[in-house]
C-alpha cells in the first residue's frame, strides 16, 4: 500500500432517520445487499480496515442487519443535531 494514505480514513455517516423515506435506508436492500454495505464494501476495497461508520437513529437495527467485521462503527446520540 501507498504509505501516503495510511493516514486517510472513511467517514460514511448513517445516522439520519430516513424520515422522507418511512424506514431506514441504510438498511434498503439493493444487489443482495443492504445499501450500507454496498458502502461499506467500496470503502474497504480502497482503504481497508480504515473505515468508520457513524450511526443514530434505528442504530441497533442497523447493526443487526449490517456486517461491520473489519471496521468501526459508533452511535452519535445527537443525531437529530445533524452535521455542524
């Protein structure tokens, strides 16, 4: 690997409550696949273990459902603040 990326990391952010969409997206399946882990894929195939993912809302549903073996996830309990 290029040592000049070790330091770059993926930040996917999957904490909104998909409200618009009446149930959690991130969990959406598409390709056999939950969205999120099509995500999640693409980010480890350029960056590997160096992936995080933040949920909030629907968190541990989206943890049952998602496979996060390799990366970090962690729950934002302001989710509902959204990005500032």
């Amino acid at each position: 690997m290029n040592a000049s990326i070790t330091n770059v990391y993926a930040i996917l952010l999957a904490a909104g409550a998909s409200s618009r969409m009446g149930s959690p997206k991130q969990i959406l399946e598409w390709r056999n696949r939950s969205l999120l882990e099509h995500a999640i894929l693409n980010a480890k195939s350029v960056l590997h273990e160096r992936v995080i993912v933040v949920l909030g809302a629907h968190a541990e549903a989206i943890q049952t459902a998602v496979d996060f073996e390799g990366i970090t996830s962690i729950t934002n309990s302001d989710w509902q603040d959204g990005i500032r």
